[in-house]
C-alpha cells in the first residue's frame, strides 16, 4: 500500500526540512485542519441535523445568516479556544474579535477566518469552505488589540482553506509553497494529495457574475470583453464558470487556471468580498502557486485594511489577466 502522508507528518517534515517552524506553530496548523474536520461532519449532515435554512437574524455584515454558519462559527471558536499559542480569532461572522481562554495575553499568533464560505449554496449541497489566515502579533504580554489583525496580507504566516465538495480538501501555504490535501473518511485525516500546486500558465475559466454587468464600472466591462472576445490560440477555450462560493470557485481556477473577479461596482462601491477574510488568504495563495491578486490599483496583499471587515474588489489569479484587469481599471479612470 503506497505511504499514506497525512498534513500531521506533512507539518512536521516541512518543519524539519526549513529548521524555521515551532513545534507552536505545528500544534496550531494540526489544530485548524482538525477544526474543519468538525465543520465537514456538520456540512456532511446538514440535511440530517435540521440545521438548513435561515436563522432570522442578519450578521454585521447585514447579510442573512444560516444556521450552519452559526454552527460552524461556534465549532472553530470552541475549538481554537484552547490553543496557548493563539491569542484572539476574528470571524467574518462577529463583529469583534475574541480573545482566547488559553493564550489572550501570551499567544504570539492571531486567527481569522470565513467560518462557512458559500452560505447562498449550504441549503443546495454546492460546495462550500473555510477560508483562514494566520498572523504573528508583534508584542506579546499585553491583551491584542483589532490593530495587531490589520496589517497587510504579506505578513501572514500562514493561509489556507477547506473545501467541502465531492470530496473534503485542505490546501494551505506558509511561504513555501501551497500543498493540498484531501480527507480520507476511512482514516480521519488528511493525506497529501496535490503536492505543491501551481497555477496552470492559461486562463482556462473566468469567474464573475456577470448578471451585475449593468452596475460594473466601465474597466471591468472592458476586462470581461476583452477576455470573451480574443480568439489568439491560448485563450481559445476560457470559459465562464461561477459557483457563488469564492473558495470553490477559486479551488478550481487553481486546479485548471483562470482569475476570479468581484469587482467593486455601483452598488458595492467597496466591493462586496473581505479584506481579512477572504482576499488576503486566498491571495497568499495565489502568489505562492505562481499567480497574483489586485483590488485593480494594488496587490491585494499589500493593503492595509481600515478594520475588521473592509472589503475589496478582488481579482485574483492568472498573473496576465490580473494585469489586464489593473490596465482597463487604469485606462477608464477611477470611479
Ligand atoms: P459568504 O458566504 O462567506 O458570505 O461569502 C459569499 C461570497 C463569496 O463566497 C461568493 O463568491 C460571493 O459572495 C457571491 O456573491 P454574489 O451572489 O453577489 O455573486
Ligand atoms: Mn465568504
Ligand atoms: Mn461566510
């Protein structure tokens, strides 16, 4: 039977082979995939359990919050609660972060996360995740404040994401590349299935929601003309595939090549995705896996969030046509 290389042994070799990790920051890495272990369980039953459906409430991002997302808010929160190392989580769905019972003043590291990405499809069984970050705090002693969580994304040590879909997937990146995993259910644990991922060098798939084409500003209707018009033989073939859950959408333009856009638009003159959430994780990503990601006038990965939730445009992936993107944004002028 071919060796069964689980993300536990992965840490601990990539550990060994860079001399850098702590045995911290190993625990804490094993801690996060066991977390989205759980919240695949609750995804896998969500038909079982009665907990599709809307719960009434609104989060602070005013959006309608579902039950499985509470649930697996909670299930992170409980579980990254007892790490020491860890001194407070942040979560797309609270509008403040928390500190930890274990670690509040003495835990170097800090935590955020999208606990259910793709809420629109929990009750259709479409792919859904868990987009994380982690970061390093730069005083320690003291209780963290939300301006130890907002520096910009290229000092996360850490990024990564679940994705629940066929099959369970874990794909992280710590500056060394990006490896992913899936979840054998017979052995419980992740083992090493695409090592060392790299963006495809074509755009095979464009993502967008192309129905709030009446609101986008004129460069990024220019972008998608440009990218549904050309006929030179390496772009022939891109095609429009949107899920409505970054994290898959996103899974799959990294397998097959392709960018993701949300841009900002009239109506979402932000943009509608999270700075700290979503765009810095996935962007760390991306870069590693040899591809890039703008808000059209910067790399995402270099700005500075104003709080907890700011959001962004995000264009992210194939470098060429994150470029493009960042050209017609410029050639039309700024809104
Ligand atoms: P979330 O479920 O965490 O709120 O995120 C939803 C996001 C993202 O996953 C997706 O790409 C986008 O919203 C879809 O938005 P539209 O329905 O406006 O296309
Ligand atoms: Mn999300
Ligand atoms: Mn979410």
């Amino acid at each position: 039977m071919a060796e069964l290389l689980t993300l536990s042994r992965h840490i601990l070799q990539q550990a060994r082979d860079h001399h850098e990790a702590t045995g911290d920051f190993n625990l804490l890495m094993s801690h996060i995939a066991t977390a989205t272990k759980v919240v695949a369980r609750q995804v896998s039953k969500a038909g079982l359990l009665n907990v599709l459906g809307k719960t009434g409430d609104t989060n602070v991002q005013g959006e309608e919050v579902t039950k499985l997302d509470i649930i697996a808010n909670e299930s992170l929160k409980a579980m990254l609660d007892d790490l020491p190392m860890v001194c407070a989580l942040a979560s797309e769905e609270d509008a403040s972060f928390v500190t930890t019972r274990a670690g509040a003043t003495s835990g170097r590291y800090l935590i955020a996360f999208d606990p259910l990405d793709g809420s629109s499809n929990i009750d259709v069984n479409v792919s859904i995740g868990t987009i994380f970050s982690v970061r390093r705090r730069a005083t320690v002693g003291e209780l963290p404040t939300e301006a130890d969580f907002l520096g910009p994304g290229s000092e996360l040590v850490a990024a990564g994401y679940a994705v629940y879909g066929s099959s369970t997937m874990f794909v992280y990146t710590t500056g060394k590349g990006v490896d992913g995993f899936t979840l054998d259910p017979g052995v419980g644990e992740y083992v090493l299935s695409h090592r060392n991922m790299t963006l495809p060098d074509r755009c095979r798939v464009l993502s967008i929601n192309g129905t709030n084409r009446d609101r986008w500003y004129p460069g990024t209707q220019a972008f998608v003309d440009h990218i549904v018009g050309r006929t030179e033989a390496r772009y022939e073939r891109t095609t429009g595939r949107y899920i409505g859950s970054l994290v898959a959408d996103f899974h799959r333009n990294l397998i097959y090549g392709g960018v993701f856009a949300y841009p900002a638009d009239t109506s979402s003159p932000e943009g509608k995705l999270r700075l700290l959430f979503e765009a810095q994780p996935l962007a760390l990503i991306i870069e590693q896996a040899g591809g890039a990601a703008t808000d059209g006038r910067q790399r995402i990965l270099d700005i500075r969030p104003d709080g907890l939730h700011a959001r962004a445009t995000l264009v992210i992936g194939n470098t060429r046509e994150v470029e493009l993107y960042g050209r017609y944004e410029a050639a039309h002028g700024q809104p």
